[in-house]
C-alpha cells in the first residue's frame, strides 16, 4: 500500500528516528507499525525457540521448553527470567570465541511491553480451551 511504501522510501533516505532504541527492538521496526510488529514477533519467537533448544540440551532450565504445559499470560516474566541470564552466557561464549554477541540486542520496556502483548496473543492462540471462534473473537 501507499503508506507502507512512503514509510519504506523515509526508513531508507532518513533512516531511524533518534533514540530509536528506547522504544523498538531494532532501527528497522521504526520504519512502519508493521515492521514493528513483525521485528518484535520474531525477536519473542527467537527467545522461545533459543530457550526450547537449549532446554534440549541441558543449558537451560527443561521448564523453559515450548512444550510444557500452558505457562498463562503471567509467565512472560518467567521467560524473561530465563532469557536474560541465558542470553547474557551465550554472549559470553561467543566473545571467548572472537564472535560478535549471539543475541546483541537490547531490550527496553517499551519493547518488553510489546514482547509481553505477543506472549498473551500467543498464549491465547495456544490454549488448550482455545477454538477458532474464541481466537476470532
């Protein structure tokens, strides 16, 4: 669409905003509602899915795995709880190999907010009490 394109053409001749950030889990999430929305999505299912895999292997808590059962709404901070600490040592791990960090990104309560609204729509989507015309609304 029209605005989609005009935000593109402004993301690539301006760049990102100043103090970008603050409020968005990567310079290109600024460059239209949906990217946002794209960027932070994948950036939770990153978490999710470095968190299962190294519950797998043994380096992270076998709770953190997507195959447990319903966490709720409320246990975004768990899996924050789990993330940071994790994240923080793969980081590490990568520096004593010469490597840039695995996971470089920061993630500020803007974002941390938004992450938070992903893990509820998921966590809806997901539920065992979940059917199409709940999730419809």
């Amino acid at each position: 669409d029209a605005d989609y394109q005009a935000a593109l053409n402004r993301h690539y001749s301006e760049g990102a905003p100043a103090r970008w950030h603050e409020r968005f889990v990567s310079s290109y999430a600024t460059m239209h509602a949906a990217e946002d929305w794209a960027e932070t999505f994948a950036h939770y299912l990153h978490i999710r899915d470095t968190l299962d895999t190294s519950a797998w292997s043994g380096l992270a808590p076998a709770t953190a795995t997507f195959d447990r059962p319903v966490l709720g709404p409320s246990a975004f901070q768990t899996i924050l709880d789990m993330w940071l600490p994790l994240s923080w040592s793969l980081n590490m791990v990568n520096r004593s190999m010469g490597h840039d960090d695995l996971y470089p990104f920061v993630l500020p309560p803007a974002v941390l907010e938004k992450m938070k609204f992903i893990h509820i729509v998921v966590d809806d989507v997901t539920s065992p009490s979940s059917t199409p015309a709940a999730v419809g609304g």
